[in-house]
C-alpha cells in the first residue's frame, strides 16, 4: 500500500497558520514527495499540471496575480481550484487574496500561510516528505550512534546485541533502536534508521526485562533518527570457517536496493563487543577520509620486500 501524508501533518510541522477556516482539509493527503508553484498554471497553461502535490504560492506568484485584472484574475483562480489540490501555502506571510479564499471555500481546497520564505519552506518541506514517503523495512536488529556512525547490529535472537549496545550506552554512545528497526530509504545512498513509536528508548534485557534508556541514563544518551553507515553481524565462531583478517576487500549487505558495508564478527568468551564495534566504527571512518589500515599494512610489507 502507498505511503501518504495527511495535511493536518504538514500544517503541524510547518507551523502554518489556516486562512480558509470553513474548509475541513482531514481528508486531504500528499502521497508525492514535492511540491509546485504554480507559475504556469497562473498564465493559463495547465498541461502536465501536477496538481496532486502542494501548491506554493510565492512572492513572483503573488505579484503576478495582483498585476492581472480582475475578470482574468478570478477565471485563473477558479481553474487552479478546479483541480482536486491538497493545500494552497502563501509564503512570506503574504495574504491570500479575497477573492482565492472565497474560491477555495466553495471548492474545498485548503489555503495556508507560512512566515518563512519561498525557498527555505519549499528545501523544508520536500526534506521531510522525503523521508515520510521514503520506502520502508523493518527488521530485527540493534541500531546505535558510535561516534556519529549509524552502526546497525543485526544477529540470532540471544547472541547478545542488547547486551552489546548496553555498554555502548555505558561508554557515551547513543541508543537509536533496539530489537526492531525501521530502515527508509530517502535517497539512493542514503538509509535512514528509526525505532517504532511504541519501543522507542526501550531495551530489552534477557534476565533482568525492559530498561528506559532515556530514563536510566539520559536524553543525551538517546536520538531519533540516524543514517545506517555500517552493519556488523553478530554470530557464533565456527572454527572451520575462514574470517577476514586483513579488511581489504569491503563485504556488503542490501537495503531497499542501498548497499551498505558488512562486518562479520565471531563471538566467543571474552570478547569485548562494545570495544570491537566502536573500533570497526572509527575504521569505517577512517576509510571514508581516505586511510585503509589494510592497504597501508600492505604496502609496507611490499617495499620491505623490494629492499
């Protein structure tokens, strides 16, 4: 089933404030992540008209309907309203024109202000549809901030991922999820990890139940929302198998269609998972500004050989 947004949604987080207070706009929704200023539609051309996103009416736009006489004004009017629109926003806090409200009570097409600029609501509002719209999963896992890299740690049930990012927690990282993980894709590099409203802030102890993160430790010890960066896998060491102990080539797992860099980790007594995850953390930036500790080792080993 397509994603929409209900304009009662849009109104409240953009801080719009309601010009056409006769209008009931609770069933109007914006299933496209854009929106149009309808320039053209002003002048009279309505080919292609994407008339199911929200309208912004700007400064230019104002302008130019102010300029037009009043006969051709209100036949423009009547057309853009004669399309089934989620909303009409004037930006600046601009007034609509009388004869618009008017219009849009009869057709039941909402209009609203915003205090902000033409640019910054419109840069505002396709952000956020964007990731309100953006494809979803969920999947089981443990999604935590390790030094601003959105480490997602995924395993079997019990091999110790709430344990790990406990004391993640403990050394000043930051919970996102745990257990379940809400993964959108926002763009075609970008995944986005969220955790379910009802199990936001809990983790879930085997032994001792369910510990509010943000109660026990601190809001600073907890966020929203953050870019899944890195995935580590936990499992259990199986000493026929050949793990990587060199890191040159990068291994990848799927997302919605983004690849993102894997680790697989073995899990035996003694390992320290929080200090292993924060070090492939700090590795994986490390490889983003350039610096592949791997490649370094082996070039050394090379020019000794030459000598």
């Amino acid at each position: 089933m397509d994603r929409v947004v209900e304009m009662e949604q849009i109104v409240e987080k953009m801080g719009l404030e309601n010009a056409t207070p006769d209008v009931d706009y609770t069933d109007k929704s914006v299933a496209v992540p854009d929106i149009n200023r309808p320039a053209l539609q002003l002048t009279g051309f309505f080919d292609h008209f994407d008339s199911e996103r929200v309208q912004i009416i700007g400064h230019v736009e104002n302008t130019y309907l102010e300029k037009l006489d009043k006969e051709c004004r209100e036949k423009r009017i009547k057309k853009l309203l004669s399309y089934k629109i989620p909303g009409i926003i004037y930006t600046r806090g601009q007034k609509p024109d009388e004869k618009m409200v008017v219009e849009a009570t009869k057709a039941g097409v909402p209009v609203f202000v915003s205090q902000k600029p033409t640019s910054e609501l419109t840069a505002e509002i396709i952000r956020w549809l964007n990731v309100e719209l953006a494809p979803r999963i969920s999947i089981h896992g443990v999604l935590v901030d390790v030094f601003g890299v959105g480490v997602l740690i995924t395993g079997e049930s019990g091999i110790g991922k709430s344990e790990a990012a406990l004391e993640l927690i403990k050394r000043g990282h930051r919970l996102v999820s745990d257990d379940v993980v809400e993964i959108r894709k926002v763009s075609d590099i970008t995944l986005v990890g969220t955790a379910p409203e009802i199990t936001r802030h809990f983790i879930e102890l085997r032994g001792i139940g369910i510990v509010d993160v943000k109660t026990l430790y601190g809001v600073q010890c907890v966020r929203e929302t953050q870019n899944i960066d890195l995935v580590i896998t936990l499992e259990e060491w199986d000493r026929e198998r050949d793990y990587d102990r060199l890191g040159m080539d990068e291994r990848y797992t799927e997302f919605l269609g983004n690849k993102v860099v894997c680790h697989q980790i073995p899990i035996r007594p003694g390992r320290n998972l929080s200090i292993i995850v924060e070090t492939a953390a700090v590795n994986h930036r490390q490889k983003q500004m350039g610096y592949n500790a791997a490649e370094a080792l082996y070039k050394r080993v090379q020019e000794n050989l030459s000598k």
